[in-house]
C-alpha cells in the first residue's frame, strides 16, 4: 500500500521521524502514476521529481510540506516543464517561468511529481475534453462514469491515493464539483486571495487558484503557504495573511448557516437529500444554527447563463494570445491571418471553438448590451442577493452536486431545475469571490457526494473552522478510491 493514502500531517510525522524519505515518496508516485489507468497525466515529472527529493536529507520539523509529493494542473506554467493546458494548440510549449503558487510550493520543499489532465483550457466540467481524451474516476473501476472536471487529473490522482494534495483551479467550480465526485476536500479561497500569476487565464473575473486535499486540516495548512500579496499579480491581495490552521478548534455554537430551500428543492437523489438533512441535524446538535433561506428562483436559474456568457466573452478575449505567431503550435499559412486561422481552427477542439464564438458573439458591439452587459447586471443581482444571506448568516450550506459522478453517455437532462440550479449554483462562489469549501458527504451506489459550505469574503479561517466541524459530524476523510468499488 505504501503512504501515500496518509495525509499531509500524517506524512510530516514519518518524515520527522526519519521513518520515511522524500526519495521513497517520490518513488512511490511514480510507481503509482505508471500502474494508474485513469489517465490523469499530462506529463509525468520522474526525472525532475528524483533529482529533487535526492537534495532533501534534513527534515524541516515546522515545515508540513517538506517533502510531500503534489501534482498540479496543466495550466500552471512550470519552468522547463511542458505545459499544454490540455489543448493542442499548446503540445510542446515549455514556459521560460513558473507560477507563483507552484514556486511557493517548491520553496517549501514540497516536490511536484506531475502535470496533470484538465478538459482543454480549463473549459468544462466533465474531465472529458482534454486532447488525451477522457480522464476516469478512480471510484469506478468499469470506466463508465466521469471524474468531473475540469480539474479532472488532479481529482484523480489524490482519490487514487497517489498524493495527498493536488492544484486545480475554479472558475464556475472546477475544484469543488469534482472534490464532490470523488469524496475530497475541494477549497478555493477568496478572489485575491492566492495570486494567479502563471494560471492559464480562462476568466480572470472568475478564477481561483483552488485546490484538492482529503481533509480539511490539510486544506488549512496549504493556504498558509499560498496565501499573500504577489506583485506579479496586482489583482492579489494586500489583506493580511492569517496562520488558517489556528482556529480548526470547532467551536462552532451560536454560528448560523444558511441553506437555500430552492437549491436543496432541486434536487431528486434521496441519498444526497438524506445525507444532508443528517448532517443538518447532526450539526444543529452540535450548536449550529441552521435556517431554510429563500433565492429568487430566477436569479438561481440565471446562474448558468451568465457564468456562461461573462466566462465565454472573457475567455475569447484572454485566449486571443494562443495565434500560433508567438508560441505553441504553428500551422502553415501564407498570410499571418491564414496562420493565424489555420493554427486556431485545427488546434482548439469544438468546445472550445463554440465557446468563443459565444463569447464573440456577446462582445459584439450590436449585442453587448443584450447579452454581455445583462449576465454582469445578473451577475450583480445574484451577488447582492447572496452577500444578503451573507449578512445574516455565517455561511451557505447545501449540497455540492445533485448527483454522484455522471455517467459519460447520457445522464445530465440540461433543462431541469436540477440541472439549472442545483449543477450549476457552486458558481455563485466565483460570481462573488467568496471562499468556498466542499467536503465529502456520503455514497450513493458506491460512488461518493460531498456537500459545501460558502462563506464571507476573506472569513477563510471561519470557513476552514466550520469545515472541520461539519467534517467531524459527517465523519469522511482521509479516504481514497477503493478496489472493487
Ligand atoms: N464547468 C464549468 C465550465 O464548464 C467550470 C469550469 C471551471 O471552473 N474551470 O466552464
């Protein structure tokens, strides 16, 4: 079995111990990573991982991350490494810099063992669409169901026990819906909280570095490192950074939690909807208040629409950089427009092709108003309506997915309520740039579900604190896939 299953807390205590090396971790990932089938590698750090753990002798006893084995994902730029975002257009290109969060990660000695699978370019939530094909779920041995996306390699590969944590990033929840499907802990932070310099821009509005881990503690403890004012990204923040994991004390009485009727209304899995009213109980026991809200239903319905409108129209701008002229991949042409063309039209796949399109066609001038300008007035109405809730409440409680992880063929009904709302609502955490935190809940026919908390903007100490507690009462974590399952 290894280690790799253990924590990162359990992990730090057998390295200061002496009873385990950086180099035998190490090793054991890449021995993982090589037996794994999920295909969730983009490109497997061996080389660079060894040589790496090789310099680690001495034990850093205040520093948790010494020596711990991560994967990240494919649209972090790693110096000398490849970083493709999943995409065609970008096969071959190695950055000539790294990304804040995977350089902090370093400088703690923690030790990247791979790059991992996204849908392409971060757009998607289905693990699905990356150019390797589909990434599997490691619950599902048959291959018949997703992973989530779209950081679907990273989900994997701490679910098959092959880390203890990886880096995804969260535009509409691409941490936290998979964290969902896979019985993780999936936590983005505050808009601003961890520089984004070196993420792949998809949304800037939107996007969060986030990440996966199987506790919370852990969680807590990775936001220590990454948290912080980076000038290399003036969008990252100047607040101060907090240790986070000083108030996982539990003591949660007299909070009060929110969960939104119309969300949990929308959903049809009475294993989800039993779980969670257990949890409910089980947390007002401990001391919790726990209030059914209302949301206008047709603001929850406008959710999707205009995450999809702000993220299409900010990501064709952002991506207007991938032309074949400055990196990446290159078609022939005998004009620079038909290179230009030639290299986007065979490099994107057709998600992503429609996807700016939509985008385009939204940032039209004839059409701004109608469509552009109108998701940012939802996107304000929703905001408003949700920091509302927020004044009275502590935090959002609902369930993370009305659904365990999806079949590949065939299961979502894209226009139901259930889709609308319930699959769609984790955005609301972008939209607001609010921390947010999924923890797994419970199993419906042996695949896992989780359920998430979202709080104040920059409360992620109150966040990670209520985490622990409502992860203490559910009673899930540090598990990984198992066999047979
Ligand atoms: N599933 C959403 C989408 O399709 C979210 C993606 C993300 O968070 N990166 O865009």
């Amino acid at each position: 079995m290894g280690y790799l299953h253990l924590s990162i807390t359990e992990l730090h205590e057998l390295l200061k111990k002496g009873e385990v090396t950086p180099l035998d971790l190490v090793k054991e990932a890449i021995d993982k990573m090589k037996a794994d089938n999920n295909n969730a590698f983009e490109y497997i750090m061996e080389k660079e991982a060894l040589e790496q753990a090789s310099l680690l002798t001495k034990c850093e006893e205040d520093n948790p991350l010494w020596g711990i084995p991560f994967g990240i994902k494919d649209n972090y730029s790693t110096k000398d490494v490849p970083t493709c975002g999943s995409s065609d257009i970008l096969k071959g290109y190695v950055p000539i810099f790294s990304s804040e969060v995977y350089q902090r990660l370093i400088n703690k000695h923690a030790i990247p063992v791979a790059k991992t699978t996204l849908d392409e370019l971060a757009m998607g939530g289905s693990g699905t669409t990356g150019h390797l094909g589909k990434t599997y779920n490691p619950w599902d041995k048959s291959h018949k169901h997703q992973v989530g996306g779209s950081s679907c390699g990273s989900a994997a590969m701490v679910s098959a026990g092959i880390v203890p944590f990886s880096i995804g990033s969260d535009t509409g929840d691409s941490v936290r819906k998979p964290a969902s499907y896979n019985a993780l802990v999936g936590f983005k932070p505050s808009w601003g909280r961890i520089s984004r310099f070196g993420l792949f821009p998809f949304a800037t509005s939107l996007d969060h570095v986030a990440y996966f881990t199987r506790n919370v503690e852990d969680s807590a403890i990775l936001l220590n490192v990454l948290a912080g004012r980076d000038d290399k990204d003036s969008s990252s923040s100047f607040k101060e950074v907090e240790d986070y994991t000083l108030n996982l004390n539990k003591d949660v009485k007299g909070k009060k939690l929110a969960v939104i009727k119309e969300i949990v209304d929308s959903i049809d899995n009475k294993d989800i909807i039993n779980a969670f009213n257990s949890s409910v109980e089980k947390l007002r026991a401990s001391g919790v208040i726990i209030d059914y809200v209302h949301m206008d239903l047709s603001l929850l319905k406008a959710i999707y629409p205009a995450y999809i409108v702000i993220s299409c129209a900010e990501a064709t701008s952002n991506n207007a950089n991938l032309d074949g002229i400055k990196f990446g991949q290159r078609e022939d042409g005998d004009t620079y427009q038909e290179v230009i063309m030639k290299t986007r039209t065979n490099g994107f796949s057709e998600l992503i092709r429609r996807r700016f399109i939509i985008g385009s066609y939204s940032l039209l001038k004839e059409n701004q108003n109608e469509l552009f300008l109108r998701a940012q007035k939802a996107r304000r109405l929703i905001v408003n309506a949700t920091n509302d809730i927020l004044k009275e409440y502590d935090g959002i409680y609902c369930p993370a997915s009305p659904s365990v992880a999806p079949l590949f063929v065939g299961s979502s009904d894209k226009l139901s309520n259930e889709y609308l709302i319930a699959d769609n609502y984790l955005a609301i955490g972008n939209f607001a740039g609010l921390p947010s935190i999924t923890i797994p809940l419970g199993f419906s026919e042996k695949l896992p579900f989780g359920v998430n908390l979202t709080c104040k903007a920059f409360e992620e100490s109150n966040t990670f604190n209520l985490a622990s507690k409502i992860e203490e009462v559910i009673g899930i974590k540090n598990i990984i896939a198992k066999e047979g399952e």
